[in-house]
C-alpha cells in the first residue's frame, strides 16, 4: 500500500493541492480503508489521532480531492454520500443487512447507450444491491 500511497501525494502535489497535515491523514485514510467512507466515518475515525481536524475540513478536502478527480463520490443511496478512493469505472455492491459496499469490476463502457446519443455523459455507475455472502450465511443459518 506504501506505493500507491507515494503516487497519491505526488498526484496531490501535481494537481497543485497544498500539503497539509490533515488533509494527508484524510488522504491516508482513505487509502488504507477502501471500505467506501461516509465523513462522519472519517471524521470519527480521525478525530482522536488528530483532535484539530474538523467535519468542514473532511468535507473540503473531499471536495478538492473530487474535484481533481483522486476520489469518487458514490450515493447509491438518496440520503447517504460515500467516498471511493478507486476512480477508475468500476461497479457496486451494497448489503442491504450488514450496509457493506463492495466493489466489483465491470466493463460500463461496453453497455449500449445509443439512446443517449445527443447526451454528454459525465459520470458511469452500476450499482446493485443484495446480500453479501456473510450476511446470506448468517440469514441461512438463523432460518
């Protein structure tokens, strides 16, 4: 993980973001949990390690690291944003029981879309929705 950790500071660096203390720990987070985040998860989680990190400050540097395309925003749900630090067009899993999302990879750009011709498209996502298979064999053998 230290590698793609390195490539993302440089992708920081090349794409003119300011270094900052917290927002590398934003950064590294995201990184080392690739369980696709909501802020207050991040926010919870980096709280302690660094008491002068604010929610504002999460949102921000969420913001600055979409904007530059280093992170992806997911909603699969209405209510609930979620952060993905794999960019790339990739599809989603989320259990209905145990909430977890997960990733998996398919080829969007191979899905017809000639209805939508005239169209610009600006973002790709599939997402599906289910149990995982923990939760599928914990609901087996509850039953």
């Amino acid at each position: 993980m230290k590698i793609e950790f390195d490539n993302l500071l440089e992708k920081l660096k090349t794409k003119n973001i300011r270094l900052s203390h917290q927002r590398l720990k934003v950064l590294e987070y995201l990184t080392l949990n690739q369980c696709h985040p909501t802020v207050d998860q991040i926010y919870n989680s980096l709280h302690n390690e660094v008491p002068t990190l604010s929610k504002t400050t999460v949102y921000n540097t969420l913001n600055s690291l979409t904007d530059v395309g280093l992170v992806r925003v997911i909603t699969i749900e209405d209510n609930e944003t979620r952060y993905d630090i794999r960019t790339d067009n990739h599809g989603h899993f989320k259990c209905v029981s145990c909430k977890d999302i997960f990733d998996f990879d398919i080829d969007i750009d191979k899905f017809s879309t000639y209805e939508l011709k005239d169209f610009h498209v600006k973002d790709k996502n599939v997402y599906f929705k289910g149990l995982c298979p923990k939760c599928v064999q914990f609901e087996t053998l509850n039953k």
